[in-house]
C-alpha cells in the first residue's frame, strides 16, 4: 500500500490547476460571461510566471505576473466581447489561439531552463504522521489556495450581497439594468477574476506541476476547466468533486500504463469530455434544474434598452 | 379643483385630491428627451400632489416609458427639470430614485427568475440590510397591505399575479413617495386589479402620491383623481377622469373618434371547423399545467374566447392546439374541418388551413433579427405560395409583407425593417395580419392585444371579427375580459387545467366569468341546462 500516497499527491496536484481555471469561470459564467479562452489564459499565466521566476529567482513575483497576465488577457476578451459587444464564442476561441501562440513566442527562450518547484508547506511534526500528514499538510501553498478560494466563492455566492447580484447579472441583465446596477462593469470584474484564476492555474503547471516550460504544456487543461463548470452545473461544491474526479482519471490513466494495463491512452484522456456529455444530458433531462443552476443570460451581449 | 367631492365613484379616495396648498410631491417642468431619429419627450409638463392618484395615458410609442424612466433616473433629460417637494433635482440612477423615494413597478417586471422572492426583493434595496430582518419587514408589509406571498419560493414558480406583488412589496419596503405603475393590470383578474386598486387607494390615503400608467381607460375612471394625456411626446391634455368616458379619454390619446368594434349583424355560424374532444395532456414544462379533458367546438364565423387567469393552462392548450408539443393525444382529439391532426405538427395543421398566433411576439410569433418580409415567409409559404423549388419567390415574398403592411397600418420603414425594431402593437399587427392574409380556416389566437396600445387594438379586433364574418372559427385566448366581451360570441373559462362549458357570451355575467377563473366548476351547471347534457356528461366521462 506505499503507492497510495504518491499516487494521492499526484491526485492532488493533477487537479489543482483544474480547480483554480474552473473556479474562476464558474464567476465569470455566472455572471452570463461565458469565456472559452481558458485554455489561452492559462497558458499567458504559466508562461508569464515561469518566465518571471527564471529571471528574478523569485516565485511570488512569478505568481503575481501569471496572476497579473491572466487579468490583462481576459481584459482584452471583456473589452471586445463587453464594451464592443463582439460575438463571445467567436472572441474566446480566437483568445485561445492568441494565448497558444503568444505563450509560444515568448516562451522559446525559456525552453529547457529549470526552476526549483514551489516549496511545500511543511509543518514540523504534523507533516510528519504517516499518510494523513503528507496529504494533507504537506502541499505548496497554491493548493491550499485553490481550496480556499472555492470556499470563498461558494460563500460569495451564497451568502454576499455582492454574489447575489453577480448572480441577478447573469440571471436576467435586464432586470439588473433596469434596478440599477451596472451590468457591464460587474460582468468586467467577474471575467477579470476568471482571468486571474486562469492565470494562477497556468502558474502552477509551470511552476509546481512541471516546474520547466514547454510548449503548450496546458494540454486541453482549459477545456476541461471549461467543461467543468457545466459538469458542476455552476454550483462550487460539485466543482471541487468534479476537479478532482477529472484529477484522479488523468493520474489513472498514466498509472494504467505503468501497470501495463491496456487500455488505450486516448480513452482515458477523453474520459472527463465523456463524463461532461453525459452529465449535461442527465441534467439537461431535468429543465428545473438547470434553470436553477445555469446563468440565464450566459453569452448574450448586454445592450442597455433606452 | 372643488368637484372632485362626494359624488364621485371612486368613495374615499376622492377626499386626497383637495390637498393642493403645499409644493407638489413632482413637479415636471419642460421635459424633453430626444433619440437619435426621434423626439420622445417634447417639453412635457405637469404636476402630482402628494396623495394624489395621476393616470399618465397615452398610446405606444407616445413617450410614456422614457418619461418614466427619467422620472426613475434610468434616462437624463436633454431639457427642462424635475421639481422635487418644491426643489430642482437631478435623478442620476434608479438609486438616487429609490434614496428619494421614488418606487417603480415594472410594466416587464425587473424579476430574476431562478432567485427567491426575499432575492429578489433584497437585490432592490438600496441600503443592504440583514436577511432574517428583511424577512420581517416583508412578512409585515404584506400582512398590512395584503399581499400574501411566500418570500422563499422561487420566482419562476410564481404566477404572474403573484410576481406584480413582489414588485409592489418592493416598492413599499421603501416608504415611497411617489410610486409609479407602468401598465399594472394587464395581467390580473378582475378580483386582483380590484385588491391592487385597494392597496393603491389605502396609499394614496397614506400621502403616496400614485403615477398611474394605463390604457385601459375605465379603470384609469376608476381609480384616478387626475389624467394627463401625451401623444407623439408631447402633452396634449389632461382631465378629471372621473368626469370623462373611457371613450372620451380614448379619442384624446389617438387624437381622432374612435369607432367601437363593428360586429356586424348577428352571426350565422357554419359547420363546426375546430373540434377538441377530450384531450388531456400533461404539461411539457416543470412548473405546467396539465390539461385535463378539454371539450371545445367553434362552428364557421364564430369567435370563441378562452378567459382565465394566466398559468391555467392555456399556454398548454396554444401549444397543443398549434402543434408544439409532441402529440400523445389520439389523432382525433383535435380535428381541424373533420380531419384529425392531433398527431401532426405545426405545418401540417397549416397546410390544413389552420393559422396560429402565440403570445410572445418577439422569438416566438416572429424571429426578432430578421426582416419584416422573411418573417412573412417563414409561416405564408406554403399557402401564399411564396417558394418554388426551394427557392425563396423574392418578389411574391416582398409583396405580401407590403400587403400587410398596408392593409394592418404597421407603422414601418417598410418590409426590409427587422421585426424586433417595431414597437410592440405594431409588430403585432404584422403577425396578426401576416396570420390572417392567409385567408385561414382556423384561427388560434392567444393574447392579441397584450401590450397593445388601443388605436391597434381596436385595428386588431375588427381585423379578427371580419375575419369571422368570412367564415373562419376563431379561437381567442385572452386574460383581458373587455377584449373577450367586445368581440367574441361565446365563452369558455380555463382554471386549473380544466375548461368550463361554453357559453354564449350574452348570457354570462363579468362576476359568473370571474368566478370561473377561480376554478367554481360546480356553478355552471344551474344556470344553461340546455348545454349540459352533452358537454358535462363528456366531462364526467373522464373524471
């Protein structure tokens, strides 16, 4: 059984970029912004903060450019899609590609350079006790991060004033206008701190993950990101179950492989899309619920009416 | 100033309108509002007393909504100024509206579906105050003004009577002064707009001054104390509409005499062309309702209405009747001229001669982002003959939009204009026109005029009783009885799902309908026993 620690680590880390990119467009979504441009965020993110952790040595500065970068690049998806009003699915996809190629272009210099990995928090002693202590104390603080920041949100959502108005946004803009809150400036803020989460996902696959830079190292991390979100019909709690079942079938599948299991990569690798297929089929069988869930006005342009 | 005393209709209300000395709660002096295109407010004044009840008439497109969201700080005006308790303010947002103490309740209420009554409520507050305290203040306005409503249900569930009171309750958590209703009616029964004038009388007795915004002319007579008429944005008069008709008032807000409906003289009617036998239905929505056995035949040259509160069903039996839902029902529980359609969609009840218009105008009766003439395309085609192999006809296609535009007096650019730029009762006349210019058998038409300001409404009726006096059975489904009472000859009642018996209009009172639409089957077998063995006995075949 001395595998199962390792494999749990790897458990935890596998699903910590997919749960901090997840987070932040579940706001942004829920403020009827729907952002496809997750997988190009995350890549701006990783490159900007393994760049900045190469040439300054320090990782907090790298966290903070990738946190930095990923805003900057979804402010470029909310002034197009919010203050211009161009076609969200469209500008998304298209930031994608930008942030593929722009992570491409920056990062050629970086490729082969190596960084140390983010220190784990260890707490003397208590890291110490077997199984538990590893697992549970024994992570960089960004996964601590993540975890706050889903408890923040579902918080946020349920409980703030705030939160609830993001929700009235995305729920019928409208209305909102109509009772006088700024519908465009809310859904900015929310898709700037989709950014920032992407920023921050990407950031720990260069700095923590794999702490190296390569090309379009996020693999379809977006994407899942993305679909998880619907997967947890926008709800943070299933988020964090969901990231980790995500988390978990990609560890699997390299384990698999090492077992000499032969199940084919490819199928494993399609698991978590599968798994989202099926999920919004038995939701979408039920209207109630996804009414109750999902963001009304998710990506209509706003207009005010005069 | 001295009429308005005891002689008037309204009883205690009356009393408010004398107070006059002091500043006026609203004073609007010289607004003017102009959009690119169009002068919407042209230097409008005129003043509301503090419990005072101020009808603000006019047609659509008369500049009634950009007044009101001035007032309500949505809009700024170019020109002229609002004069608040005797001082010049400026209203920069629904915000600084509702600090003032200014409440608005929405014509399109400003709800959030998928939120709680007490979210929604919360969402328009200004100052952000504790949930549970919230609560408390909801349960009590409620239970002072009677509006009972459950604050943690979910909107959607709601109907639509019950969503106004969300917004009224809204309001009045925040002590207004001036409360603006913009077209509060058009969705209640009778017995609810008489509670809503009871809430709205008890307020004005408060101090609260009322800005009421209307177009249904008696009841403005009923409630209101004063009537300022706008056309074209600009005030063209006002009155004490206690002293006018609602005729009177009419011809003011269209500035020409207004013709009641010509009926023509009484109506032969044909063979029967609608037929419903028995069909039940369970509602393909979560929050439905199910249809249980409807019975209904409208003959040739007769108009049929449908009354009841909304949510009773009848969105299910436009549906069934169109063809949307999946048909489960025996083929022959619908019959359109003898042939069963219940187990074919939508064209093929077309190419039966059946035409359909629904409700919603904008996404459902006409697709919003496309042309006037592609919308008269997409339900005419096959009967116009405005495709040949598979081509779109352009000219054909061109030339009918022009004619409705023409014959139904839409107010457009012309046929090229998309649908969603028309104003609501003009967008309504293209579809109803569109509907009709087919030359249909069948007619099911639900809500004609919902939204619709008079001058097309009257258009809309008499479009609709020469369309019967041709021949065709139509099939109006209306939650506005004045619509049902001017123009239809018989009545059927929807409560809960289920149809009362039709009966001649002449026959039934506005209370018997009334008490229908609160789901009293069990009266209707006293008063036409002529009807009952045959429809009841269908009726208790399936209970």
């Amino acid at each position: 059984m001395e595998w199962i620690v390792p494999f749990i680590l790897t458990v935890i880390t596998a699903s910590t970029p997919l749960l901090l990119a997840a987070t932040g467009e579940l706001v942004t979504e829920k403020s009827g912004v729907l952002n496809l441009g997750v997988e190009g965020m995350m890549l701006v993110g990783a490159i900007a903060g393994f760049a900045v952790t190469a040439s300054t040595g320090s990782a907090i500065l790298g966290i903070l450019a990738a946190v930095a970068a990923g805003t900057l690049i979804s402010l470029i998806f909310a002034f197009l899609t919010l203050t211009l009003m161009a076609n969200q699915v469209a500008t998304g996809l298209a930031l994608t590609i930008f942030g593929v190629g722009f992570s491409a272009l920056v990062g050629s210099g970086f490729v082969g350079f190596a960084i140390e990995p983010l220190p784990a928090l260890a707490i003397p002693g208590i890291s110490a006790i077997p199984i538990v202590g590893p697992i549970l104390f024994g992570q960089d603080f960004l996964v601590y991060l993540s975890i706050a920041v889903v408890i923040g949100v579902a918080w946020f959502l349920a409980k703030s004033r705030a939160g609830l108005v993001l929700k009235a946004v995305g729920d019928s803009h409208h209305s909102a206008h109509a009772i006088g809150y700024s519908v465009i400036k809310i859904r900015y803020l929310a898709t700037m701190f989709g950014g920032a989460m992407a920023g921050l996902g990407g950031a720990y696959l260069s700095l923590s993950y794999t702490p190296m830079w390569a090309e379009n190292m996020t693999a379809g991390r977006g994407w899942i990101a993305l679909a998880l979100v619907v997967f947890a019909t926008w709800r943070p709690g299933r988020l964090v179950a969901g990231a980790y079942m995500f988390g978990l079938i990609s560890v699997m599948q390299l384990h698999a492989q090492g077992a000499g299991i032969h199940v084919p990569s490819q199928f494993m690798s399609m698991l978590p899309y599968l798994a989202t297929v099926i999920v919004l089929v038995i939701i979408s069988s039920d209207r109630a619920k996804i009414r109750l869930n999902a963001p009304a006005c998710i990506g209509q342009a706003f207009r005010a009416a005069q | 100033m001295g009429v308005a005393t005891v002689t008037s209709t309204t009883g205690e209300a009356g009393a408010n309108t004398v107070k006059g000395a002091g500043p006026a709660q609203l004073e609007v002096r010289g607004v003017t509002k102009a959009f690119p295109g169009c002068l919407a407010n042209d230097d409008i004044s005129f003043r509301i007393e503090p419990g005072e009840i101020h009808a603000l008439l006019g047609e659509n497109g008369a500049g009634k909504s950009t007044l009101v969201k001035i007032i309500y700080g949505v809009l700024q005006a170019d020109e002229g100024a609002l004069i608040w308790e005797g001082k010049p303010v400026t209203i920069a947002s629904p915000h600084d509206a509702r600090e003032m103490g200014i409440g608005l309740v929405f014509q399109h209420f400003s709800l959030f579906e998928t939120m709680t009554v007490l979210e929604n409520i919360a969402l328009a507050m200004n100052d952000v105050r504790d949930m549970d305290a919230l609560r408390k203040q909801v349960l009590e306005v409620e239970k002072t003004y009677g509006l009972p409503l459950d604050p943690d249900r979910h909107v959607y569930t709601l109907s639509v009577g019950e969503r106004q009171r969300i917004e009224i309750v809204r309001c009045l958590l925040q002590n207004p002064k001036l409360l603006i209703l913009d077209e509060p009616t058009s969705v209640l029964t009778p017995q609810e707009v008489e509670k809503l004038f009871e809430t709205l009388r008890r307020l004005a007795d408060e101090g609260c001054a009322i800005l009421y915004i209307s177009h249904k002319l008696h009841e403005v007579k009923a409630l209101c104390h004063k009537a300022t008429v706008l056309r074209g944005g600009k005030v063209v008069g006002g009155c004490d509409p206690r002293e006018e008709t609602a005729k009177s008032m009419a011809e003011m807000m269209i500035g020409q005499k207004l013709t009641a409906p010509d009926r023509g003289e009484a109506r032969q009617f044909g063979d029967v062309r609608l037929a419903v036998s028995n069909l039940s239905l369970e509602s393909d929505e979560q929050f439905g309702t199910d249809l249980k056995g409807i019975n209904l035949e409208v003959r040739g040259g007769e108009i049929m209405g449908v009354a009841g509160v909304a949510g009773n069903g009848q969105n299910e039996l436009f549906r069934a009747l169109a063809g949307e839902t999946e048909q489960e029902a025996a083929p022959d529980s619908i019959k359109i001229d003898g042939n069963p359609v219940a187990h074919f969609g939508p064209r093929r009840r077309r190419r039966l001669g059946a035409t359909f218009v629904p409700e919603e105008r904008n996404g459902h009766g006409a697709v919003p982002d496309m042309s006037l003439s592609e919308n008269g395309f997409l339900t005419a085609f096959r009967r116009m003959a405005l495709s040949a192999r598979g081509l779109i006809r352009e000219v054909p296609t061109k030339s009918f939009a022009d004619n409705i535009i023409k014959t139904f007096d839409v107010r457009t650019t012309g046929s090229g204009a998309e649908a969603g730029s028309l104003s609501g009762g003009n967008l309504q006349k293209f579809i109803v026109g569109r509907e009709i210019l087919q030359d249909p058998g069948v007619l099911v038409i639900s809500q004609p005029t919902w939204g619709v300001d008079a001058g097309a409404a009257s258009a809309i009726h008499q479009a609709l009783l020469d369309l019967a006096a041709k021949g065709t059975a139509v099939l109006v489904i209306s939650q506005d009885l004045d619509e049902i009472y001017a123009i239809c000859d018989s009545v059927v009642v929807m409560a809960e799902g289920k149809m009362s018996k039709p009966r001649p209009m002449a026959d039934v009172s506005i209370e018997e309908i009334g008490l229908l639409m609160g789901g009293l089957h069990d009266l209707e077998g006293q008063t036409n026993p002529a009807h009952d063995t045959q429809v009841e006995g269908g009726r208790l075949g399936q209970a």
